[in-house]
C-alpha cells in the first residue's frame, strides 16, 4: 500500500504537509473522494503537550468518576482492582496507537472519522460512518448523563441546606444544569478553552481529594460488608454493568480532534510527540485518581456505597457545597469540549447549506492567506441552544445516571476507544509487526469487544428495570 511509505515520512513532513486543511468525506459523482474543509478547524494549531493534557483530562476524567466505588462494588474486591489496572493500561496504550496515526499518509488526520476513513481506504468506506456514529452517539450520551449528574450535584446542594422542606424536584435542576450548558456552550472553539479546562484539571484533584478524605473519616469501612449483594443473576448481569461504566470513565473518543489544536514538535516537525507526551501524563494522573477513588470510596462503605461517593457524605456542608460546584462546572465545560466535535461539522455543514444567508458565516484569512467562511455566533446559537435544550429534556425524563454510564460505555465507548484503534493500527502497520505481536494485538481487540458485548447486556436490563420503577419527570 503506497500509503504505508508516504507514512513514513509523514512524522517527519514538511511544514507544508502538516498544515495541510482537514480531509472531509464528500459526494461527486458516482463516487466519494475526500475534498478540503474549509471550516472546520480553520484556527492554526498552537497548543503544546500542556494544553493536550488538559483537553485530555477534562474530556477523560470527570466528576463520573465518583460513580466508580459503586462500579467497583458489583465486581467485588479482585475483579474491581483488575478491571481498574487493566483498563488504565489498555486506555494509554491504545490512545498511543491512535495518537501515532495521526499524520497517517502525510496528511493531518484532524478528526476520528477521517482518520478511520484515510487508513481503511476507498474500499471501506463505511469506516468513516461507522465512526461517525459512534461518536456521535457517544457525545449524545456523555452530554445526558453529564447533565443528569449535574442536576444531582445541584439538587445535593439545595438539600444540605433545606433539609425536610426540599420542594424542588430533580427535574428542575436538571433544566438549570442544562441552561448552564447552553452559555457555555458559545465557547467558540476547544483551542480557545485551554485556561477553563485548566481550571478544570484542578477542579478534579480537589474534589477527588475531598470526596476520598470525608469518606475515609465518615465512613471508615465500619462494618462495611464487601460481599457482592444479589442473587446469581443480578450478581452477573450487575458486573457487566460495571463495565460499561469503568469504559465510560476510562475511554476518550476524541483524540484526533485534541492532537489537531496542537503546534508540530520543532525537533520532528510532527504533532506525535506532544500528543503522546500528553497522553502519558494524562493517563497516569487519572488512573492514580480512579484507583485512589475507588478504593477509599469502596472500603469505606463496601457494597453499600452509593452511584455518586459525595452523595454519600453529609458534612461540612461548606467543604460539600465547594465540591459540589467544582463537580457542576467541570461536567459542563466537560460536555462541551467534547460537543466541540460534533458542533463543528454540524456548524460547517450547516454554513455551506445556507451559503445565500451571509450572516451564518464570517470570512477570516488563514495562514497561508486565503479567505475562508466560517460559523458565526448566529449559526453557534441556532446549532448548539436547540441540541442543549433536547439533551436535558432527556435527562430529566430518564434520571438514570449510573444506567446510562454503563450503557454509553458499552456501546460506543468499548468499541470507539478500545477496538478500533487496535483494528485501525493493524491495517496502518500490521504488514511491520511480527506474527507474535500481530496477534497479541488481535487477541486484545476481541477480548474488549467481548466485554463490551457483556456490558451491553448488562447496561440494556440495568436501564429497562430503572424504567419500570421510575416515574418520568419525578
């Protein structure tokens, strides 16, 4: 494949390669062939490894990281802590082959979908759909149990003050989150969201700290029972929910879209090695986390820890309400960073629909000194408010957080964050692997697809009896 050898220089490109506009799949004629974009990504790459560290950890690990004692709690003490390591390895590991792709055929792969499509070929171009899909069925998820946890955080916080007398129900905090969503979400664009999502990186170690402190002191693991509760069926069926919801916390979908605001290293010319510096960092500060998390908040309360560690907890009040809003903030500038993906094609597409209507788009000057159009505030408003505005009427319908984690983890997070980059890797490089590693590689893509079928499994029964003893909007 000739590919393979323009790859090879690829990390090494000119300057003028790795400038080069996104690739978009577009029709022509009885055929498909990629075109340049000219509105998407349309701002120069500038960030170093420091910004992909806080993209990364912002769009990874996010206050659903509290909901991972109760994860933890259906597995039991030796499956929990395996699952944990195991998935904190695969998730840096795997990021790594996505992030080494990126420049694949001396071109920069600026989005998950055109990089499928570029590596898998003319031949399958289902890949860029597949992908496509999944993602955006992972933003779309991500986005409703965000704000569900949101208005949980919120409604937590009006209950440590008001006691008995709490007459608002879940719902309405659930619709406050979600107008919160819809001002941030007019944050232009994921380069310009570096010092929110820095702020934001803080915002998780400190209520990490506070929610494993208090648990630690409030609960203390006295008479913690650690046995998996449940009969045989609801013992299974309730650990293949788990994981989906560790995927849920673990996996990142968006890695291309990250390594596209980053500048070229100097010494290669390539954005490789920032991206993959970033991901080491990252991926070991939030595997520290999660296991820290996890096994405070689990032996402090065994298998009676609750969806959500701080919920747990009941004083000081002031210390919870800090941790509370940090947990608020950072899902909601979370969610966006991620919707930056999907609103970006949308608001592309949608300007290039419309092309007659001026005010949808305003022309700027690229780098290289060519007019392009791209999205303005109305099109930002008429995109992003009305997506906002249907995610949180779903979540304040269907208020099942730790349900939805598992099943949004299962079925879009396994296969996007945990098969594909090893399916994409082998066709990119697999003609250089050694037999042994070939199928190393290939025994790895099966086995997480075989726990994320077990997850879908349990995710599917774990939310349809959630249902059945809910009443919508309560």
């Amino acid at each position: 494949m000739e590919a393979k050898t323009e790859e090879t220089s690829s990390g090494r490109a000119s300057g003028k390669a790795l400038e080069a506009e996104p690739l978009e799949l577009e029709s022509g004629g009885d055929t498909k062939a990629y075109k340049r974009s000219t509105t998407r990504h349309e701002e120069e790459p500038t960030g170093s490894w420091l910004r992909g560290t806080w993209l990364l950890a912002t769009s990874t690990a996010q206050p659903t990281l509290l909901g991972l004692p109760f994860g933890i709690a259906a597995l039991g003490w030796p499956g929990g802590m395996v699952v944990l390591v195991v998935s904190g390895l695969a998730t840096g590991y795997f990021n790594t082959l996505i992030s080494s792709l990126f420049e694949y055929g001396g071109v920069r792969n600026l989005t998950y979908r055109d990089l499928a499509h570029h590596v898998m070929g003319q031949r399958h171009r289902f890949a860029y759909h597949f992908v496509l899909l999944l993602q955006f069925t992972v933003i779309i998820g991500v986005g409703i149990a965000n704000l569900i946890l949101a208005g949980q955080c919120l409604q937590s916080i009006y209950a440590l003050y008001c006691g008995d007398s709490c007459t608002v129900k879940n719902y309405g905090w659930t619709f406050i989150a979600g107008l919160c969503l819809m001002i941030v979400a007019q944050l232009p664009s994921m380069s310009r969201a570096e010092l929110v999502t820095l702020m934001t990186t803080v915002f998780l170690c400190t209520y990490s700290i506070i929610a494993v402190v208090l648990a630690g002191t409030q609960g203390g693991g006295k008479g913690a029972d650690y046995s998996i509760p449940g009969n045989t069926i609801n013992r299974v069926m309730n650990g293949f929910n788990a994981l989906g919801i560790v995927a849920f916390c673990y996996a990142n979908n968006i890695i291309p879209e990250i390594q596209a605001t980053l500048r070229p290293d100097p010494a290669t010319g390539s954005a490789v090695p920032p991206m993959k510096k970033a991901v080491l960092i990252t991926t070991s500060l939030v595997s520290a986390v999660y296991i820290i998390v996890s096994v405070v908040g689990y032996w402090a309360y065994g298998n009676a820890v609750g969806g959500f560690l701080l919920d747990m907890l009941s004083h000081p009040a002031w210390l919870l309400t800090l941790a509370y809003i940090m947990c608020v903030i950072q899902l909601l500038v979370g969610e966006q960073v991620v919707e930056f993906v999907m609103f970006s094609s949308w608001e592309a597409r949608f300007v290039r629909r419309f092309h007659r209507f001026k005010w949808l788009g305003r022309e700027v000057t690229d780098a290289e000194g060519r007019t392009i159009r791209v999205p303005s505030r109305w099109t930002m408003l008429l995109i992003r408010v009305p997506y906002d505005l249907v995610i949180t009427v779903v979540a304040a319908a269907f208020p099942f957080f730790s349900e939805i984690m598992g099943f949004v983890g299962a079925v879009g997070l396994t296969p996007l964050c945990f098969v594909m980059p090893v399916a994409l890797h082998l066709v990119a490089r697999g003609g250089s692997m050694s037999r042994m590693l070939w199928w190393f590689h290939v025994a790895l893509a099966t086995a997480f697809a075989g726990c994320g079928s077990l997850a879908t499994v349990g995710s599917v029964r774990s939310i349809v009896l959630a249902i059945q003893q809910h009443d919508f909007f309560s």
